[in-house]
C-alpha cells in the first residue's frame, strides 16, 4: 500500500516537473516547490471532466468514487469522502484555476 503510494507520488511529482519546466520555459519569473509530509494513505485519484471532477479515494478498504461539480468546487469547499476538493479561479475569463484537494 505505501509503496503503491509512493510510485503514485514520484509519478505526480515527475508529471509535475515536466509540467512545471515547460511553463518555466516560458516564464521569466520561477519558484520553489517544497513538498512535506508523510504518506500514510495511498492517494486519490482526481479526473477533471466536462461537468465535474471525479474524485476516486480508498476509504474503509474500498474505492470509493464522488462526482463534485466545479461551481460547487468554486464556492466553498466540498466533502468528497475522506476529502475536502475546493477550486478558485485564476483570471475572469475562468479557464485557469487551481484546485485544491485536502486529505482529511
């Protein structure tokens, strides 16, 4: 299960850099990531759709998959599961936003 964890983390993390040197590539500006913690859980999986972002966590020993909608998202935070999932957008035109997905 930890280990199932940590492939899924290195994996986000690789994806994350790749992400994040093409857009410094095109940045003048950079920052520092620095990531803390400790995995005691495996992760959930978070998919962005057309209406909806599907939220798929482990919980009680089981996966367990919760639909939140982004103007919910864009409101307040949404329990989904063992997960509070929150979106704020980034300019007017709302096509750039960040969404947070809090463990609980």
């Amino acid at each position: 299960m930890v280990t199932s964890a940590i492939k899924n983390l290195s994996g986000l993390c690789g994806l994350f850099m790749i992400s994040a040197s093409a857009f410094s590539a095109s940045q003048s500006n950079s920052t520092v990531l620095h990531i803390t913690g400790q995995i005691v859980a495996d992760p959930c999986n978070v998919l962005p759709g057309e209406r909806d972002i599907q939220v798929t966590c482990p919980q009680d020993g089981k996966l367990r998959t919760h639909n939140v909608s982004y103007r919910a998202a864009s409101n307040t935070a949404v329990s989904a599961g063992n997960v509070d999932v929150s979106m704020q957008y980034l300019n007017p035109e709302r096509s750039l936003a960040i969404l947070k997905v809090e463990y609980r």
